[in-house]
C-alpha cells in the first residue's frame, strides 16, 4: 500500500467509491453502510469517514462526480458546429449515458436514498449541468426570447428524464425499440437535424 493508501496504483479514495457504487448497484440503497463499503474496498471505516466525513460525504461524492461525469460526456456534442445537430446529438448522449450509467443517474435525479441532500456545491453542480441545456437550447431557437428559453429547456429536460426512466423501470422491453422511440420523440420536439440513432457515439 502506497502513502496515499493506494493498492495496485489505484487510490483509496476512488476504490471506496468505486465500492460504493458496486453495493448501490448491485444490492440496492439499503445494504449502503460504511461498514460495508469499509470491507469492499478493503479498508477500515475511519478511511471513509476521512475522506467522507461519513455516508452522506460518500453520497455526496458519488452524486458530485456523476453530475460531472455526465456534463463532460454530453459535452462532446458541443464541438458540433450546426446548433440544431448540437442539441441533438446532446439529447443522444443523454440518453445512451443515463442507460450505461443507471446507478449514477438514479442517485442524481431520483435520489433512491430518502435520507440523502446534495450539498449546495453539489446541487449548484446540477444547475449547472441544466444551464447547459439552456445554451444549447438558445443556441438552436433563437427565435425564443427571454423566459422562453428555459421553458423550453425545462420541457424538453422533463421529456428526456421520461424516457429514461420508463426505461430503467421497464421489464421485458426491446432495447431498440425504446431508444427509436426516443428518437422519434426528440426529433419531434427538436426540429429535424442529424439522423444519426439515438445511443451512438
């Protein structure tokens, strides 16, 4: 073990995280101790609580680097130069993110740990990642002014968040279908643009 209490090149800070969502994901929000993510990472309780502070730290780093995560990957489509094809492609990536993503995502928009509050850095995190969205939706309308901006973003915000999660909370359902679903849905409310699938890279 290294000074910074790395094992294998890997910090311990990350291996607890790490750990942390292994446990969410695979044995649900109620098996989320310290005591257990302790033994994951294969480091004592006091590690958490020194990086942490405790559960709510370790849910609170969890949700801070998802959002971040999520806004850098989404980013990508921004080096698209045609504004329309831009909010596109960002709806794309959205979607195919949240579904390879479901733990993350979960924690930062339904929050499955009632007990859990994103701290005010975290949530000015979120605002942030939805201020994207409000650019690029300015960026393709400009025949929208004012408030209507963010209306517009916040419409279109809710109808992605609703594809996925009658995705993520659906049994049984055909993965290509949704997602041609999803696309004709967001070419419908986006306006025609790149006919690049929903998902792609």
């Amino acid at each position: 073990m290294g000074d910074d209490g790395s094992v294998s090149g890997q910090p311990q800070r990350q291996r607890i995280l790490d750990s942390a969502l292994s446990i969410l994901a695979e044995q649900g929000p109620a098996r989320l101790t310290v005591r257990a993510v302790g033994a994951a990472a294969g480091c004592s309780t006091t590690g958490i609580y020194t990086y942490f502070g405790g559960k709510p730290g370790l849910l609170d780093a969890i949700y801070a680097d998802a959002v971040s995560l999520f806004r850098a990957d989404v980013a990508v489509a921004d080096e698209i130069a045609d504004p329309a094809d831009r909010l596109l492609t960002a709806c794309r990536r959205y979607w195919a993110w949240a579904l390879s993503h479901r733990t993350q995502y979960q924690l930062m928009f339904v929050t499955a740990q009632a007990s859990f509050e994103p701290s005010p850095e975290s949530v000015e995190l979120a605002w942030a990642a939805f201020g994207d969205l409000v650019a690029r939706v300015r960026d393709a309308r400009p025949d929208l002014v004012g408030d209507a901006v963010e209306d517009a973003a916040h419409h279109l915000g809710a109808m992605l968040h609703g594809y996925v999660m009658l995705e993520l909370v659906s049994v049984g359902t055909d993965e290509a279908e949704a997602a041609a679903r999803f696309e004709r849905g967001v070419q419908a409310v986006v306006g025609a643009g790149s006919q690049e699938p929903a998902g792609a890279s």
